[in-house]
C-alpha cells in the first residue's frame, strides 16, 4: 500500500519514523555524509523526501543488493 503513494511527500519526522525511529542527529549526520535519501527543500525551509525516492534509497541498501 504504501509503495503505491509514490509521489507522496514526507516530512523528515515521517521518514525517522518509518525507519525504527532513527535520531534526528544521525538523519542529518547521513546528510551531511551525503548518505541520506535525497531532499527536497521547501521556500520555508523545510525538508521533504519523496516518498519513490526513500523506497529507492532503501532498495539499494537492502542486504544482498547487487
């Protein structure tokens, strides 16, 4: 179902959540690393990540990927 909503923007609080509940901290640490998903930055300065753009993110970082 979720993979359905493929142009779906999520908030940076979304995606930590679906992902275990990992810190903010680190979310932005993988930023700064360039490791995270890609972002979109909103006029107010806000960060989204669309929703095709994690599920990639993640496929790639699946255990036996090639």
């Amino acid at each position: 179902m979720a993979r359905e909503r493929t142009g779906e923007l999520l908030t940076v609080r979304d995606v930590l959540a679906e992902r275990g509940g990992i810190s903010r901290r680190t979310f932005y640490r993988w930023r700064e690393l360039g490791l995270a998903p890609a972002c979109i930055r909103l006029p107010n300065n806000e960060l989204r990540v669309r929703r095709s753009v994690l599920n990639a993110w993640l496929d790639e970082r699946a255990e036996g990927a090639a």
